[in-house]
C-alpha cells in the first residue's frame, strides 16, 4: 500500500479479456518462433493478476519480459511479486495487484491513499494505528466494474443512516452500493457514504442538501474613545453604547444532516450601518476635594463595573461618607462651601461654626420696618424650627434650613448656596413669612397654633 497524492502513470487496467489476450500472444509468439526453426528455452509460468490466474507460454526469462509479453504495464503504485527484475522459472508464478485512488480523512485531514487492497475493509485495516481514525468515502460515480468489495469475509456491519443505526450481514465481494440497496436505503444525488474501521465496520450515511437562500449577518461596530473632564483620571465609561449594523446577504450553503457545514456569501448589501461607540476617559485631576465635591468618599478607590445596558465601565463609586467620618471629610476637603454642599446632599450632620445667623438676620428684619418685638417673635419661630442651623434638615419631611423650607431646593431662588449660606436662607425665609402671614410674629402665632408655619 502506498499513500501518494498523484495519478496512476498507466491507463491500462487489467481484465479477464486482457489478461487472456495477453496470455494468448505469448502463446503465438512460442510458436511462430519455433517454427522458423530456432531452439531456444522456453517456459510457461501461471501469472496471477487481481486473483484470475491464467498459464502463459514465454520466451522471456525475467518477470519483466512476461508482463511485457503478456501486454501487462504496471501503474505506479501496481504491485508484482517476483519483482519485475527477478528471474522466472517454468512452473512459479507472478502475482500482480492492481492499485486503486482512494479518497480518506485521518485526524480530520483530507488525503488520496492509493491500496491494492482487495476491500474496504482492507483499505481500512491497512492503515495500522490510523485504521480507527481513518475515513473511506465511498466513491459513487465508480461504474459497476469498478466498485471496490466492502469485505473479503461475511461479517456484520453497522450502517448509520438519518439518526437511526442497523447491523446488517455483509457478504463476501459485496461492495457498499449492493449492500445500501439490499437494506432499500435510497441515496440523494449529494448525499455522502463513509467507511470507518472504529468498532467495527461502519458505513455512515449523510444526507446532503444545497441551497441559495438569503441572510441578514450582523456587522460589528467600532469603539472610540473620547476625554471627558467629566470623568476623573482612571475612570472610563460608555457614554453611548455602540449598535450593530446590518447587511443583507445571498448566501450559497451545504448542510449535511441538517446542519450548515459550508456557507459562501455571492453577494451583499448593507442595509443598516453601524453606530460606533464611544468610552469616555476622565481627565479630571483626582484631588480629595474633588472627589468630596463629586459627592465620593475621598478615600474611595476605582472599581469595575458590568453597567445596566452590558457595558463595562471603571468607576469611583463609594459615596461620600462609606469610609470617611465628618472630621475627615473636612479635614481633606477642607471648610469650604462645595464641601458643605456635598456633606448636606449626602446626609452627613455637620455643625455650623461661622457668625451666629440671629446677628445677620436683625439688619435684614430691620430693612424691612419690622421693630424688635417683630425680630425676637422670628427668634422663638425659627428656634423651633431648626435652632438657627443652616445645615438642620427634617429626617421625616425633607424640610430644610433655617426657615425649613420645603422642600429645601425652593430657598434656591434666593441663592445657588441655599444649603450653606445662612444669609440666602433668612432672606428666603422672610420673603416667605411676608408674603404668606405679613409678620414675623403672625407666623409664630399660626405655629403656636396649630404647630406649623
């Protein structure tokens, strides 16, 4: 056996007629030769050709001379036993084995192995160690003449066919086509028969099918990324998630026993493009203050995250006060009005330490006519309210300040730093008491009353 990847050199292919016809010249050549008169040895040898063995009259004294006698040329990969070199005798015996191309998958690589194996099965076994990994596919534009036996022997073999498994009796010199029509399994023009040696011998049967039909295919988007002095340095985020184009494709497929094997796009069109996305980088500097001012703990750290929409993103996530008491918020942001603002938005209880709010509030009660009867009613409203504490906030209501507005955000029509300035909050708040009970001390009287302002 001999595993190549060319064609036979030959054309010749040995028959019974041929192999007779040959026989039959040597036999003349003997006689026109000794009837000219000339004595010379001669011998008949029986030559042996793909198991037909026929006598054959010869002059010739070599194995090589009797084949060319007999009209026999050998292929490449023939076989001939003497070889061709070799001396003959009256009586012995040349055997000749034709070679056959045999396509085989080993390990999942495609190969032609050419055999002088009289079977499958011999193809197969042939192999050694590779005989289990081996695949015969079964040629079906062979003629008749020409199809390979399956066994030498009668013995059980396994055919695999649309999901369901048969043993069967193969019978010698029957070849694969006589067994699948024995069995009535009916072949399509594409379908594929193997031959495998794994277990025992197993023909599979796979049903092909072609078509052009057409598809949508998905076409990736790209992802760019982009600064944003909204992030701080480390952070990065999706700020608009990419989305999948679209073409329309007509597409050539094979599927073997109904699963796509092979898919080959003739044509296509785009039909929807795609949306790039884009990750925004943080290149804002990443300062304790920034981070409290941002509403984070300065002691926060960055953190991956998988976001709602699948996205990953790289943030700083601990809210202000996770790691961080009061003191330290202060201490590394310092006593400023932003960090005041972060601490009050995030629930933190802070102590007002600037001048007392009731001195800044009697020129603002003044300005507007009310006497010191009208400041000190103000001074017993709001100590009830909120002991004149610009950061006091209600834990059940949300009311807010000094005045304890609610919610807290309406003082923000007297100032942006309505949490923290306790001059934005008296202003708010006697606005609110003249326009709704004229007086400070009008206001105390509806609170005693009913408990409210």
């Amino acid at each position: 056996m001999n595993a190549a990847r060319h064609s036979r050199t030959a054309s010749w292919a040995p028959t019974k007629r041929r192999v007779l016809a040959g026989a039959g010249a040597a036999s003349m050549a003997m006689f026109v030769v000794a009837g000219v008169g000339i004595a010379r040895a001669h011998s008949t040898v029986n030559l042996e050709v793909d198991g037909i063995v026929y006598p054959v009259s010869t002059w010739s004294h070599t194995v090589s001379g009797v084949l060319s006698q007999a009209d026999i040329e050998l292929g490449e990969h023939d076989k001939v036993q003497p070889a061709a070199s070799q001396y003959v005798a009256n009586g012995q015996t040349i055997v000749v084995r034709t070679a056959k191309p045999y396509t085989l998958t080993i390990n999942g690589d495609r190969t032609t192995l050419w055999s002088t194996a009289p079977s499958a099965e011999g193809v197969l076994s042939g192999l050694g160690a590779d005989s289990t990994k081996a695949v015969l596919a079964v040629d079906r534009s062979y003629s008749r003449s020409s199809l390979t036996p399956l066994v030498t022997q009668t013995r059980t073999v396994t055919i695999n066919v649309d999901g369901s498994s048969r043993q069967v009796t193969a019978r010698e010199g029957m070849d694969t086509r006589a067994i699948l029509n024995k069995e009535k399994i009916n072949l399509g023009p594409l379908d594929r028969v193997e031959v495998k040696n794994a277990d025992g011998l197993t023909i599979d049967i796979h049903r092909v099918s072609r078509a052009l039909a057409p598809r949508k295919v998905p076409i990736p988007f790209e992802e760019h990324g982009q600064d944003s002095d909204q992030l701080f340095v480390g952070e990065e985020q999706v700020t608009t998630k990419g989305v999948e184009g679209e073409s329309e494709e007509l597409t050539w497929s094979e599927n073997v026993d109904g699963g796509e094997a092979y898919a080959a796009p003739l044509n296509s069109k785009v039909t929807r493009e795609p949306t790039a996305q884009i990750r925004s980088v943080g290149t804002k500097e990443v300062t304790p203050k920034a981070l409290i001012e941002a509403g984070l703990d300065p002691k926060a750290t960055l953190e991956e995250k998988t976001e709602a929409d699948g996205t990953k993103s790289i943030r700083y996530r601990a809210k202000l006060g996770t790691f961080s008491t009061a003191a330290e918020i202060t201490a590394a942001g310092g006593n400023s009005a932003e960090v005041a603002q972060a601490m009050v938005a995030a629930d933190i209880p802070l102590t007002y330490s600037g001048e007392d709010p009731r001195s800044l509030a009697k020129p603002l009660v003044s300005a507007r006519g009310w006497g010191d009867s009208e400041f000190q009613c103000l001074v017993a409203l709001w100590n009830r309210e909120s002991h004149w504490n610009p950061y006091a906030k209600n834990s059940s209501s949300g009311a807010y300040g000094i005045p304890q507005a609610l919610p807290g955000s309406k003082m923000a029509s007297a100032g942006s730093d309505w949490q923290t300035n306790p001059v934005t909050q008296i202003k708010w708040g006697l606005g609110y008491i003249a326009g709704r009970y004229g007086t400070p001390c009008s206001a105390l009287g509806h609170s005693n009353s009913v408990g409210w302002y």
